[in-house]
C-alpha cells in the first residue's frame, strides 16, 4: 500500500504541478518513501532549484509557500502522508545521490 501511496504521490508532484505553486525557479521534483520522527511512513519531497539561484531569493515566505502548495496538492488527491520538503540545487542534489550510492 505504502509503495503505491508513493507512486500516486510522484504522478502528482511532477514539475509541471509544483512550478506554478512556486516563486522559486524549480527545476526537478523528486518524492521518496520517508519516516517521520514518530516512525509514523511519510514522504520526502525533494525540490531542486538551479544552481545560480541567489541566495536572496529563497526566502521564508517562498519556502512556507512552496511547503504549503505541496501538502494541499496531496490532502486535494488524498494523500494523508505528511511530506517533509526539501530544497537543494541541482549540485547538492547530485552530490546527496552520490554520497548515498558511494
């Protein structure tokens, strides 16, 4: 059920669904099965944004925004999983796969 859940929430979470939720130039969108620190099963949003975004741009409002659209997107399919949001640059994002398949 879980790994349905997931794939449910990767055909919604596509790029062409978050960009318009977004003030941040977003690029790739990547969901995972993730646990919260209940244990409870929830999901790991990945969001890259590309690497020459300046710093003045990710702002707390864009991110709260961002997070929000997310989890609304989700409840509106029926997705009850909680997602944990994460922001990285397309580098960093390519490192993270690096350091976990080294």
């Amino acid at each position: 059920m879980l790994k349905t859940i997931i794939e449910d929430a990767r055909k919604i979470l596509t790029l062409e669904n978050v960009v318009p939720l977004s003030t941040l130039p977003v690029v790739g969108v990547e969901v995972e099965e993730d646990f919260g620190t209940d244990g409870e099963d929830a999901l790991r949003v990945w969001i890259m944004i590309p690497d020459d975004t300046p710093d003045e741009a990710i702002t707390g409002q864009a991110t709260l925004d961002l997070k929000y659209g997310i989890r609304k997107m989700l409840i509106r399919e029926g997705i009850e999983l909680f997602p944990y949001v994460s922001l990285r640059t397309e580098t960093e994002r390519k490192e993270d796969l690096e350091d976990r398949n080294a």
